[in-house]
C-alpha cells in the first residue's frame, strides 16, 4: 500500500462556535466545506483537512493527541500564539528540529514541529 498524502484530520468539539473562533483566529484556517453541523477547515498552501464536528462517532472531545504540523519558522509561530493568549509550552530541541505543544480549547493536543534537517522531515 502506497499512502502519498493525509487528507483530513477529525477533530471532536463540545463547542462549534468556540472552536471555530480558536482554528479560525488563533491558527489561521478558513473554512472550506461545512454541512450537517461539520466544517472543514484548511490553511492556505496546506493540502489536509481538518474536520470540526460536535459529533464524530467514537471521539470524545479532547482526545485527539499528538497531531503534528510543520512550520519553517517555530519562533514567528510561538510568538503568534502566546500573543493571541494561547497556552503554548515551552520549546524543546531535538535531534534534527525543535517543537512546542498546545491544545484547543477541548484539549485536543497539537505539535508544532520545525525540521532542520531531513531526519525529521522523512
């Protein structure tokens, strides 16, 4: 099997509007699709998908963990979110990069990752 791409992440709410605010403000998506009480939401020059939904059968709100998204500039991005009154931890260097975590306001847990080399980028 040959998998090229990841096309949409499911992200379960307790609140559509609050959310929405938060991806839409806070992380700069815009939404792309929204029908039965789910929105898609994507950011310019970024392929996947992130689905918002209050009811996403088999996900609670808030155990979503670890998704990982790439940014060229870490710093720009932590300054961003700590400004907009994010919880954003601390940054920790790795073998090949750096990255800092936050959440949504449901817990649902992000990974902002900046790849200096192709170790992490594999």
């Amino acid at each position: 099997m040959a998998v090229s791409t990841i096309e949409l992440i499911q992200i379960p709410v307790r609140n559509i509007e609050t959310s929405l605010a938060f991806y839409r403000q806070a992380l700069g998506f815009e939404i792309v699709h929204a029908e039965y009480g789910a929105f898609h939401l994507r950011r310019e020059g970024v392929n996947g998908i992130v689905a918002l939904s209050e009811q996403i059968s088999g996900l609670e709100p808030g155990s979503v963990q670890g998704v990982v998204v790439s940014t060229s500039n870490l710093a720009m991005c932590y300054a961003r979110l700590t400004a907009m009154g994010v919880a954003i931890d601390n940054v920790v260097e790795v073998l090949g990069g750096k990255f800092a975590t936050f959440t949504d306001p449901d817990g649902n847990g992000w990974v902002l990752l900046e790849a200096e080399s192709t170790v992490m980028q594999a």
